[in-house]
C-alpha cells in the first residue's frame, strides 16, 4: 500500500483483513481461496447465462436484490469495491493495485477501488446489470462486521458468509436458484 493510501481505503483494508486476509476481493478468488461457507445462485432459471429480455432482466435483478437483502441485511453498512484491469477509472478510492502474476507481462493488473455505503435494495441495480451483461469490471458488496460478501458475475452471485448455516439458510429458502452440477458452478 503507497503512502497516499486515503484513510477510507486503509480501513476498509482493515476490515477486509480482519475477514479475509490474503485474499483478493473478487468473487472468483474468494471462491478458490476462501472461507469453505460459499455458495453459487444462477441470475436465471434453467441455468441461463445471460438475459434476452426485460422480464428476464427483471429476474435478475429480483434475485440479486433478494438474496443481498438477505445476506447482508436491508439498509446495512457495507464496503463497495471494484475491481478494474483496464484503464478506466473506477469510482470510490484508489486503495490498491495487484498484479495476478507479476513475472507475466501480459496478466491483468488489477486496481481496486472502494467506498463506504449502505446496502439498499434497488441501489446497485446499475452495476448488477452492467455484470449480468459481462462488464468489464469485477463488483462486490462487502458486509465490515460479518465478513459476508455478496458477489454477482455474469450468470448469477457468488455468496460469503461467516458460517455454513448462514449459506445453508440461504440454499433451504432458494433452492431453486442453485445450479445441478456437483461442485456448485
């Protein structure tokens, strides 16, 4: 971390380690590295990838906003992060840079930005549908005092929490979302 590291972004860095040290905030590198207390949630019946409609639209959004509410709690404080490997500035604080494998010139470098905000529903309908149409960017909202993460990609949300009931909570209320391969994806 640089010495002009703002004060938000060194606590957010403080919240981040105290939960997932070492870890880098994406959802594919939690999900590889993380806490064994993860499940996946398909975006769309029948394991589609990607919306052709405004209903299916609408689907998407429900879920994500269903199952954020119920990870990280309505109206709770939370951590935005996003995550950039292209040359587009993000919005929040510049916290860090991370290279995926500084001896490969051409690997992705990857500069996180974070803010502070409350998680609402409806909020970050933008960003979830910019990822659900395969943005550019990597978006996770990130819960300070339990560590729960909530991680939407193109076809679904990957969700952290600090305990396997806590996901077990979540598979009995929405089995339905869950993908049929055994490993989950």
């Amino acid at each position: 971390m640089d010495n002009d590291t703002s004060l938000l972004a060194r606590s957010f860095l403080a919240d981040w380690s105290r939960h997932h040290d070492g870890r880098q905030p994406m959802g594919w590198v939690l999900r590889d590295h993380g806490p064994p207390a993860w499940i996946r949630f398909h975006a769309l019946p029948e394991s589609k990838r990607y919306a052709e409609t405004e209903d299916e639209m609408a689907i998407i959004l429900a879920r994500a906003n269903t199952l954020a509410n119920e990870l990280l709690g309505s109206e709770s404080d939370c951590w935005v992060i996003c995550a950039r490997s292209d040359e587009i500035v993000g919005s929040g604080d510049f916290a860090w840079s991370w290279i995926e494998d500084a001896s490969d010139p051409y690997d992705a470098v990857w500069r996180y930005y974070v803010r502070k905000d409350i998680w609402k529903e409806g909020r970050y309908d933008k960003a979830i549908t910019e990822i659900a149409n395969d943005a550019p960017y990597c978006f996770i909202l990130f819960a300070p005092e339990s560590g729960r993460v909530f991680a939407p990609y193109d076809g679904g949300f990957d969700l952290f929490a600090e305990s396997l009931d806590a996901i077990e909570n979540l598979i009995l209320k929405h089995s339905d979302w869950l993908s049929d391969r055994e490993d989950g994806l």
